[in-house]
C-alpha cells in the first residue's frame, strides 16, 4: 500500500485556482450588487433634488462615494433622472460590461 503522506497537501495545491477563480466572481457579483444600490440612490436623489428644483445632476452626483467620480453618468431627461454606474473591476475590459443602470422619476403634481 502507498504511502498517502502529502495527499492533501497536493489536492489543496490543485485547487486552489478553481477556489481563487469562485471567490473573485462572487466579490465582483458583490460589488456589482452595491454599485446597483449606489445608482438607485443617486438615480432617486437626483429625482427628488429635481422636484424640488434643484439641480439634479449634482444631487445624484453628491449622493455617490469618492470613487464612483470618474465611473458615473448622470442623463435627464423631461422628468426622469437615469445613473449609470460601472463598478470596480480587476479587468478593465470586465468592468466595461457590467455597467449598471438606475432610473428615478418625478410625476407631475
């Protein structure tokens, strides 16, 4: 019978790629599920900002962290305010096409 000193040991070695693999999908599932909730803030400060007259564009803008600056798009349109967020990615390409969209609107009283 051969000696199974080590065996673990390698199986752990072998899988660790598939493991690193599920745990980088599911924190950017994570994170795209939290730039979805940003944008459905923002998309619902900028609304109420333009309700109430104020400029929406910077209430939606205000209403997201430091680093969704440079990820964010803010359109108006009529009475609508629509946030499209891209959420942070290892992969530029990745983050690309998980863009994230959130719209908001103020009826007419």
């Amino acid at each position: 019978m051969a000696s199974e000193r080590g065996q673990s040991t390698v199986e752990l070695i072998a899988a660790l790629p598939a493991l690193l693999l599920a745990a980088s999908i599911a924190l950017q599932l994570l994170v795209v599920g939290y730039a979805l909730t940003l944008a459905d803030g923002a998309a619902e400060a900028g609304a109420l900002a333009l309700a109430d007259g104020r400029p929406a564009r910077q209430a939606a803008r205000a209403a997201l962290p430091g680093w969704a600056e440079e990820r964010v798009e803010v359109a108006i349109e009529g009475r609508e305010v629509t946030v499209q967020l891209r959420p942070p990615s290892p992969l530029a390409v990745l983050a690309e096409r998980l863009i994230v969209s959130s719209s908001a609107a103020v009826r007419p009283r």
